[in-house]
C-alpha cells in the first residue's frame, strides 16, 4: 500500500467457531438463507435464456428471495 510492504496476523476467528459460537448465530441464520435462497434462484435461473442471464440478475433474484425466505422464518416465531 502506497508503496510499503505491509504483513497481516492470522486471525483468532475460524470456521468452527464462527458455526458454534452463540455470538456467530445471526451470521449462521443469514448464511442459512443464503443457502436455502441460491438453491431456489438456480433453479429458477436455469430457465431464463442464456442470452439474458447475468450475474447481477441472480445476485438480485437471490437477495430477493432470501427477503421473502426471511419473512417466513420471522413469522414462524
């Protein structure tokens, strides 16, 4: 950066943790959805033309989607 060499440290933070951590629950209820979310936008996307596919669309169909996905788990509780 600018010129200079610079060196990281490892972080402390590693899968296992993040998946067991209480403090980690809300970014393993978002990576759920996202899961859950990316299954259903594929198998929607795959019967849009070639030619009108894009990466963009299906970031935006799957951030849609995990909204909706959200919803549903809110209202269960």
């Amino acid at each position: 950066m600018d010129g200079q060499y610079y060196a990281r440290l490892k972080s402390s933070l590693d899968g296992k943790r993040v998946k067991t951590d209480p403090a980690f629950a809300e970014t393993m209820r978002y990576a759920e959805l996202l899961g859950r979310a990316s299954k259903l936008v594929s198998t929607v996307y795959h019967r849009i033309p070639k030619e009108e596919r894009s990466r963009e669309l299906f970031k935006r169909l799957t951030g849609e989607t995990m909204k909706e996905l959200g919803k549903g788990k809110r209202g269960k509780k």
